[in-house]
C-alpha cells in the first residue's frame, strides 16, 4: 500500500501553505494472523510534489491474511499525524485542503 499527497495544501481563495508537510508517526502493523505480517516505516513525511511513500509491503510468501496499518495508539493518538506549518509561512484566516491518494498495489489470489 502507497500513499501520495496531490499537491500543497491551498486555501478556498488559492493561497498555497507553503513548505506545510504531514507526518504519519508511531506505525505499526497490528494482526491476529499467524502468517508472516507486513512491514511498514514508523514515519512517514509525505512530499507535496506527488511522489509516493510506502505504507505497508510483503515479502513473496507472507502478508496473507488481515492487517490493519495504526499510526499511535490510545496514548500516542494526538501526536501520531502532524501537520507542521513553518513559522515564516503566511497563513489567512481560510480552509486549507490537500488530496491524499491512498493506493493497494497489489492484490494475492484467494
């Protein structure tokens, strides 16, 4: 599983948050499965340039079976996905809004 951000976020007007990026922090795959798990990185910086980060893969002969890909847990929840904003970053009083792609690129047969 990948994951990209389709551009910098932009406001309701077109103002960009210029240098804003989205931390994924405290990942872990979590499974009742026996078989062997997916990995994943614990932190993920996406870019707003489009290009794809990993989320969760499997080596040939593991992943089958359910996985859930959590980023904290109950204690670490409210610091587990961050946006950071520079300081020197002109912000107006709008929505901002980005486009996250979430993409499962590869499927094993049943």
């Amino acid at each position: 599983m990948k994951v990209n951000q389709e551009g910098q976020f932009t406001s309701t007007s077109g103002k960009e948050l210029t240098g804003a990026t989205i931390s994924f922090k405290n990942g872990r795959v979590v499974t009742a499965s026996d078989s062997g798990k997916p990995v994943g990185p614990e932190t993920i910086v996406l870019n707003a340039d489009g290009s794809q980060s990993d989320v969760m893969a499997a080596s040939v002969g593991n992943g089958a079976g359910t996985y859930l890909y959590t980023w904290g847990t109950a204690t670490t929840a409210s610091e587990s996905i961050e946006l950071s904003v520079p300081g020197s970053t002109t912000k107006y009083a709008e929505k901002y809004s980005t486009k996250l792609t979430w993409t499962l690129t590869d499927v094993p047969g049943n």
